[in-house]
C-alpha cells in the first residue's frame, strides 16, 4: 500500500478524511495535525510518503508553512483550505502543489482523494511536449510533473515523428502550433494518417488566431488550449482528455474482450486473424491453427458448481495468454479455445502447444475441497486451406481425435 500524510487539526475532516481512505485498499494513512509532527516524520524518511493532502492552516503554521515545508521533501501535496483566497491559489498552483481544494462539503474530500488515485495512474503514463521554444516545453513539463506524469520533450514536429517510433507507448501529445519547417496542424494531421496511433490523445496549443483551434480540431487533435493558460486548466484538460480514451477503450474491450476471462471473443478473433491469414498466404509464411478444450468441463460443473467452473476457466486462460502472448488466443465459447500463430515449423507449433497442455495438467486450482486439477485436449492443423475456417475445421477435427484417442493430448495433422 502507498502511504499518504493527512495533515489537518479538525477531528470532524479527519474522520470524513480516515472513512473515505478506508474505502480504498490502495492508501495507508499517515495523520498529523501540527507542523512539529510533520517535521518529526518527515525528518529520515520523506520518501516513505507517496503523497500529502495537508491542512493550509494548522495551529503552528497559520500561513501555509507547512505546505512550504512538505514541498520541499518533494512530496506531491494537494492542498486543503477552509478560507478561498485567489492571490493564494494562484502563488500555491505556481510553487507546485497538485490541487488547491476549497472543504466545502463531503465531494471536496472525495475530490482531493480521487486526485490520488489519479497521482498513482499518472505514474505510467507517459506524455510529449513538443515546442520549438525551450522555456515553453520546460514550462509545460513542470506543470505535468507536478501530476507525476512521464514527460518526453520534442524542440520540432521532425523530431516528435521520430520520438514515436521509441514510444509507441505514449498516452498524450501536447503540440505547439508555431514551429519552424513542419507546424503543430502539420503534425496532427502526419500522425493521424498512421493507424498505429489512433489511441494518441492529442492537445493543441497556440498563442495566435482564433481559427486555429478549429484547424487542430479537424487536423485529428482531440483539444485545443490557448496560451497563456491556468494550470489548472492543462490538468482539467488532460485529465478529462485521459478519461474519455480510458472509457473508451473500456467499452472497446467490453465489445472486443470475453467477460469472463480476458481473452478475445469469437467475433473479434475473427477481426484479427483473417488479415493475417491473408497476408501470411501471400507471404508464404507458415500457417497453424490450434483448438483447445478442457476435458470433462460439464463434471467439474456438475461436481463443483459453475463457480469452480468459473476459476477453471480464468486459471486456463491465464496461462494460455501467457504461454501464446506473441499470437492471437481467444475464447471461443463455453470451454473452447483457439490460438492463431504465424511463422512457426510444425514441430515448433507442436512442442509449444504441448508444452502448454503439460503445464495444464500442473495447474492446482484452489476449491472448498482441495485444489482441482484438470486435463486439455488439443487439435493443431498446419495445412492452408481455402480459408481460415477450412484451417479451424481442420484443427476441430484433430481435437475430436485427441478427445477419442483418450483426451490430455495434442494432435496434430
């Protein structure tokens, strides 16, 4: 578990503060409610702290020393206040705090602790600033650290090109407009045309005409923000630009995904296979096809109930994502399975498919009654057909002959 400081002096904002992080199983609360007992812990070991939600005004501290003193220990500190005041949100934002939360109500503590769920995302997000200017990128760099988040910087659209091919894991670019030789829009539109990226969130900025936030728009940006900017106001952006992907891909993954188990469904293996089968043809590269079935799955239900079923099958396919994480593996209904490899010998195919149905037969899977093991059959085809449904019949066909031939076995052509 992480563990957060709460500094604050008000017993009835700690106890709403103590009940809401008992919520979470990912925060262990650390409380203080003076600036002396903050010194003491944070004297050996400020590192042991992941964050702080502090207190602007504490008995000793009246006048934010304490937020003063936190920061230094370079803890990210998201601050508390009972008393709103502008010049001092302004001066904390620009020193660096996470957030300046007014205790309004019960939805300012449920704010600042969502914030910390989000400090503990924003650690393996990695975003790109691209500006010709270095100032600018550095000055935009230090408001997202201050989010925790990664941060890459690109002096031109050239170099940004070049740094995505290194990056292909990177969750948002933040582009200036003005920049010499290719422009922010010029950007846009060059990564958009590459499918590769179609999940990059993208922010435009700029300085300049009112138009050009319609140009980033139909560019392929996802926000537009003009300078100058609040900080907060590239944190709401990006916050919610990062949220909307992320429902986004959850619904995708509801579609694309088997509830159940994690594996691609059976519509979306076809999606990913027949391009590849395609292009394997043409390609001559060697083909094969495996179905996979666990033996004697109606007994397991009927002697253990569908919730044992239910850990059989996530415990199957586990290993099987592991095992076959380079190809295609799906759930294709009920206690079937399929995996979709290309460029492997027979033998090769073979042995790895083997390999997994002997790891199968070691996989213990806990029960009220002892743990469980169970057996696969397995069916492999190595001849193109006409099509990628002939190689599956095929495939089919030698796990009916696995399963007569006395199942926990791979058969292949």
């Amino acid at each position: 578990m992480l563990q957060v400081l709460i500094v604050e002096d008000s017993p009835t904002v700690l106890k709403v503060m103590d009940y809401l992080l008992r919520q979470s199983t990912k925060f262990q609360p650390v409380y203080a409610a003076t600036l002396a007992e903050v010194e003491i812990l944070l004297e050996d070991s400020s590192d042991q702290f992941f964050a702080a939600i502090v207190d602007i005004n504490l008995p000793d501290a009246p006048d934010g020393q304490a937020v003063d003193y936190i920061r230094q220990c370079d803890i990210p500190t998201i601050v508390l206040t009972g008393r709103f005041n502008e010049v001092q949100r302004e001066q904390m934002l620009a020193n660096g705090v996470v957030d300046y939360v007014e205790k309004e109500s019960r939805f300012s503590y449920e704010y600042a602790i969502g914030l910390l769920a989000k400090l503990s995302r924003n650690q393996t997000m990695k975003l790109m600033v691209v500006d010709d200017s270095s100032s600018a990128r550095l000055f935009v760099k230090g408001i997202l650290r201050t989010h925790l988040y990664s941060v890459i910087l690109a002096e031109s659209a050239e170099q940004a090109l070049e740094l995505l091919k290194d990056h292909s894991d990177l969750t948002l670019m933040i582009v200036d407009y003005t920049m010499p030789g290719m422009d922010g829009c010029q950007l846009v539109k060059t990564i958009r045309q590459n499918n590769a990226y179609d999940d990059l969130l993208i922010i435009g900025l700029s300085a300049g005409e009112q138009s050009l936030s319609a140009r980033f728009i139909k560019a392929g940006a996802n926000d537009f923000l003009k300078k100058p900017f609040y900080h907060e106001e590239l944190h709401c952006r990006v916050m919610h630009n990062i949220e909307q992907r992320e429902l986004l891909i959850a619904v995708r993954n509801m579609a694309n995904q088997d509830y159940l188990t994690g594996l691609d469904n059976r519509r979306y293996f076809f999606d990913q296979a027949q391009p590849l089968y395609n292009s394997a043809c043409k390609q001559q590269k060697l083909i094969s096809v495996a179905m996979i079935d666990i033996d004697h799955f109606k007994q397991v239900n009927d002697t253990y109930g569908h919730a044992v079923g239910d850990e059989v099958l996530k415990s199957v396919s586990g290993e099987l994502k592991r095992t076959f994480s380079r190809f295609i593996a799906a759930r294709m209904g009920g206690e079937e399975f399929c995996v979709f490899m290309v460029g492997l010998e027979e033998s090769k195919a073979f042995r790895l498919l083997d390999g997994f149905r002997e790891l199968v037969s070691d996989l213990g899977v806990p029960t009220e009654q002892g743990e469980l093991f169970v057996t696969i059959s397995c069916g492999l085809s190595m001849l193109p057909g006409q099509s990628l449904d002939g190689m599956l019949q095929q495939a089919d066909e030698n796990l009916y002959r696995a399963k007569e031939a006395g199942r926990n076995l791979v058969v292949s052509d």
